[in-house]
C-alpha cells in the first residue's frame, strides 16, 4: 500500500496515512493524466513553511518496489532522476486530503488553510529561486561560535527525515525530530510561545532581547522561536555569514523564506501562518532528545 505524508508542520510529526488498494488504484489513474512537461523546478519540495506538498511512497519490502514522489502545486515530483509532470489544475492535490482518515493529526483549522492554499495560484518557481536577490544584506554575526551554513550536511537521505528545526537550530543530528523540553521531562501544555520557550529553557537554552549582543567562544550563538497558534512551532538559526538558515521539518534545508528572501532577521521575515515569539541562545552544552 502507498503511505501519504502531508508535509506541512515544522516542529511536529506530519500527518501520514496509508491508501487502501481502491485509492491506490486511483491515484495512480490519476498520475497517467497529467501531461509530462519541462519544469524548471528542482527536484524536490519548496523551502517554505506551511504546506510543502504530499509525499507519497511505497516501502522498500513493498513486492511491487520502493516508489518515492512528491505531489506538490500540481507538480508531479519523481525526484533527480526522472522527468517531472506538471497539470493544469490541483485536482490530485485536493484527492489526496480527501482520502486523510479522521483521526490523523490534521485539525479543522490546518485542513481550512491548506484547502485555501491549494486554491491559489501554483508558485512560479523561477520567480521564487530569482527572488533570493532580494533582502540578500545580512547582518554582522557575533556570536563565535555560530555554525557554518552547510546544507548538504542535513539534506540526505539518513539525516534529513528524521531532524527537524529544533534539530537544526541546536546543531544536533539526533535522529528523534526533537521536541523542545522532551530531553527534561516537559511538554509544553499549549502550543504558544510562553510554553515552548519555557520547554527549550529547561533544555539549556536563554532569552535575549535581540541578536546584537557579542557572545564569545562556548557561549552560543542565537536562535529564534516562532509558532502558528494551536498547531505548529519552528525555530531559525543565525549562521556564520551572518542570515538565518532553518530546516521545516523534514524537508531540507534551506536559507530562505516564504517570498524566497535571504534572512536578515526571523522577526520580519515571511513565515506564513506562523508569528515570532521571541530570540533565544544555544550552546554546544544544551541537551535535546
């Protein structure tokens, strides 16, 4: 049977379901009527937060072979190796969702946003990659200790779905998509930003008024929480060089924002549904699980 993954939270687990052998059939009718085409889209999902398409897979014990693609703006993903297809509508999109049983982590509120998403327009991705030429000034960095942006360390196969933005944000491959006081024995009662920074403190993590303040070597270098209200929280980090960087879950990751904008400052970058809480320190002392 095909597994479907709704890639759309950062913080939190996905919501993933299975296809019974009627939808299996069906999904695949419907693959054989999109028109295959020339995209200039890279493989793989858009680094944005929010909703990042479906992934649908076969497992690799499967009889019939390992099958991995995305559906993703009604573009039909078969990764580096193979042509991508594209449609004139988002019709497999909206079928996709429809299949999701109720009891997958998939609220009234989140499955409004995406179906409003899905109504929009597809994301030209020539324009969203050009755009990175825009808001490219990044700030001093001064924190010594900041980590080099190095996305090829997270973007593999063993790594990147397994590690999400508290991964990343604290430099740590944990493989356990790492939840904030998890390490400590707390979970955070709300998804808000009282109860996530409180949670990522007991970790080892501090408050700072902003990102200006030097911090020398073994003290840390600066992180930043954000939340969509009662359904997902994501953390940034600053990097050497200066911008922020940020992994969405367990998609790559990547230096940009939602409008496709290098990051000067989390706090006024486009995250989508999400709002920024607040600026906190790291260090290589902090423990996560």
């Amino acid at each position: 049977m095909l597994e479907v993954v709704l890639n759309i939270y950062s913080g939190r687990p996905n919501p993933q379901w299975t296809l019974n052998d009627t939808q299996e059939t069906l999904f695949f009718a419907q693959l054989k009527n999109i028109t295959q085409t020339t995209l200039t889209k890279p493989s793989g999902v858009v680094p944005k937060l929010g909703y990042r398409g479906f992934r649908v897979s076969r497992p690799v014990h499967s009889p019939q072979g390992p099958l991995s693609l995305l559906v993703q703006d009604q573009i039909v993903d078969f990764g580096q190796n193979d042509p991508n297809r594209l449609a004139d509508n988002r019709e497999l999109e909206v079928w996709l969702l429809d299949t999701a049983p109720t009891n997958v982590n998939l609220p009234p509120k989140v499955r409004s946003a995406l179906i409003n998403e899905i109504n929009q327009a597809p994301i030209n991705m020539a324009s969203y990659l050009n755009a990175r030429a825009s808001g490219s000034n990044c700030p001093q960095c001064v924190a010594a200790d900041a980590p080099l942006y190095n996305p090829g360390l997270w973007n593999v196969p063993n790594v990147q779905p397994y590690n999400n933005c508290y991964n990343y944000a604290n430099d740590q491959i944990t493989n356990t998509f790492a939840q904030p006081g998890r390490a400590h024995g707390v979970v955070p009662a709300n998804i808000d930003c009282n109860d996530y920074q409180a949670a990522a403190t007991a970790d080892g993590l501090a408050i700072a008024a902003g990102f200006a303040n030097p911090l020398a070597a073994g003290e840390g270098w600066y992180v930043a929480l954000v939340v969509w209200p009662g359904v997902d929280f994501h953390w940034y980090r600053q990097d050497e060089n200066g911008c922020w960087s940020h992994k969405p879950g367990s998609t790559p990751v990547t230096n940009l924002d939602n409008a496709g904008n290098l990051i000067a400052d989390p706090a006024q970058c486009n995250m989508g549904n999400y709002a920024f809480c607040c600026y906190m320190t790291t260090n290589q002392n902090v423990v996560i699980q």
